[in-house]
C-alpha cells in the first residue's frame, strides 16, 4: 500500500476525543450565533452539562470564552477573535484578492464576500462593505448551507472540479437538490443568483474562482437588499465588473488563460 494512502487512513487513529469534544464545543458556539447556554450546549453536543462546564472553563481561562454580564451565557473570547485574525492575516490569497475586492465594493456599492466550501457548508470568509446607509449585516464567519444560497450553488454545480482537491460527493447535503440541468445552467452562464438564501430580503450574485488546476477554490459573491438589487440593475451594473473581478482573483490563484472562455462563462 503506498505510503501516501496508508498515512490518510491512519489519520482518524491519532484523532484525541477530548480535544475532538473541544472544538465541536467551540464550533457549537458559532452555531449557535456566537452566545449559548451550557444547557443549549450540552443538548447539542451530546455531552453532560458537567464536561460542557469543565470544557468551558479552561477555555475562559485561555480567553477563548468568556461570559456574558448576566454570567448565563458564553461567547467567544478575544483569543479566539486574536488567533483568527493572526490566520487571515497569513493568507496570501486574500491579500491578493482584497484590492479586487475593494474596487468591485466601490464600484457596485454593495458588499462583496469572498466564499469557500467547508464541507457540506460554505463560510463567509471575508468581506468588503458598501457605503450604503442601509446594509446588510456583516456575514464574515458564519457558514450557511450549500445547496440554499447562489455561492453554494456555484460549489455543488461544478461538483467535482474544485475545493477539497475534487473530492465533493454527489450524495453531500444538499447536492441532490441541484437538478444536473440547473448544475449545467450554473456551469454554462458561469453564475448563480438567489433570492432570500442569506436571509429575508437579501439577494445574492456570486461566480466561481477557479485555482492552476482549474478547479473551484472560492466563489465571489455580491450581497445587497433585495430591493435595490434588482434584475436590471444586476444585469446592467453588476454582472460584467463581477466577473471581471472573479478573472483577476482566478488569476492571482493559478488560473491561466481566457477565465470566461475556459470556464463556460
């Protein structure tokens, strides 16, 4: 058996259940839009509430938790806010699509998202925010499910060709609720619009960004209210700089050549 293949299977053999129990504790937080209760907590997990207890404890005494004024509810604590910013400050990628990004936000005066797929979700990984008075909440590190929202769409209609070095599965959450003729509508057009998938009231735009070996890395993604986003204006003003802008951050990930001529877009 090669080497490589023999040290991918021996990876769940060195997982630790206790730190395992930790970060789904951590991950349960987010969920649960960033507070929760230990009983909250506790009924999510599976744990008892005396292990949720014990866990949170040390993690408020690292700083990754801390409690609310009424010392009911936990949230995330400045050292986790500290070890996510120091990570994005080492991403390469982002630093080279954030000019693209502020140009296209200027431009089109509404925010723009840089997407990538987590598994069976998709997390907003960072952002550009309009100057428009009235906005959407900001979305940066929530994760949303693929198969409701344009920018998970973009990920299950070019299944197999990006993210996770190809390894989407057709039968993933959410997959079978794109038809193969919308995951070729989506290929073709090279974008994917929803109404009310990142909330009520909220309209997305998004196209794929494609790496050096021509699959999907991230999605590029323009959100606004609805009533401003409009069909005309998302084809008048929107559509073209958005893709101009997926072409040049495709660009900065590897993509060589002609990004809407090789992509069907």
């Amino acid at each position: 058996m090669p080497k490589a293949v023999q040290l991918e299977r021996n990876k769940a053999d060195y997982a630790v259940h206790s730190v395992e129990n930790a970060l789904d504790l951590l991950d349960a937080i987010c969920d649960e839009g960033g507070e929760a209760r230990v009983t909250q907590l506790s009924q999510r997990l599976g744990m008892s509430k005396a292990s949720v207890f014990r866990l949170l404890a040390t993690f408020e005494n690292r700083g990754f938790v801390e409690r609310s004024e009424d010392s009911l509810h936990y949230r995330l604590g400045l050292s986790a806010c500290e070890m996510g910013q120091k990570i994005l400050a080492r991403m390469g990628v982002l630093r080279k699509a954030r000019p693209t990004m502020d140009r296209l936000a200027r431009q089109c005066n509404e925010s723009v998202y840089y997407v990538v797929r987590r598994n069976d979700y998709l997390l907003m990984l960072d952002m550009v925010d309009s100057a428009q008075q009235v906005k959407i909440v900001p979305l940066v590190g929530q994760r949303f499910p693929l198969a409701t929202t344009a920018a998970g769409r973009i990920f299950l209609a070019f299944d197999g060709d990006g993210g996770e070095g190809g390894r989407k599965r057709n039968d993933a959450p959410g997959a079978a609720a794109m038809t193969p003729l919308e995951r070729e509508a989506v290929r073709n057009c090279g974008f994917c619009i929803d109404e009310h998938g990142f909330g009520e009231g909220v309209t997305c735009l998004a196209v794929p960004l494609f790496n050096g070996k021509g699959q999907v890395a991230a999605a590029l993604a323009i959100l606004g209210p609805s009533y401003r986003m409009t069909g005309a204006r998302i084809d008048d003003e929107m559509l073209l700089p958005l893709r101009e802008a997926g072409g040049v951050i495709s660009a900065g990930l590897g993509c060589l050549g002609d990004y809407c001529g090789q992509h069907g877009i």
